[in-house]
C-alpha cells in the first residue's frame, strides 16, 4: 500500500521525519486499504503534514531521497 507523495513546495527546510505508525491509529479508509500489515511508515515535513504513507522503512527514506528530501528518523 502506497499513498501519493504530496511534493513539498516552498518549504525552506529539506528535512522530513520517518516514523513508524501503528495501523490500527490510523483512520477506517486507510486500514482497508492496507491489509494484514500492523505497522506502516510516515513521511511527515517538520511542521508535522504528512505527505506520505508507506509499507516499508527503505522505501520511505528513498521516496524522500527522490524528492531532494533529507530524511530522518524519529520514534
């Protein structure tokens, strides 16, 4: 399961935070969409807007990387 990836324009700061998300924290639409998994991953911009939803860790800091994105992880 992957969400859009919504660009960051005009955002001074390249840095965005990797956290995991619970699955079962996450609102009814999305959950039926993302099956049998119980943990996804958050690209959030500083000011806490997510701008991208992903199954996997890796993925999460290359679809950041791809972006021109800092990636860094949080807990």
């Amino acid at each position: 399961m992957n969400s859009p990836f919504k660009p960051v324009a005009g955002v001074e700061s390249q840095i965005v935070y990797v956290r995991p998300v619970t699955v079962a924290d996450l609102p009814d639409e999305l959950r039926a969409q993302i099956g049998d998994v119980e943990t996804v991953y958050s690209v959030n911009r500083p000011d806490g807007e997510r701008v991208a939803l992903v199954r996997d860790r890796s993925l999460a800091f290359s679809l950041a990387r791809q972006h021109d994105l800092a990636p860094v992880s949080t807990h």
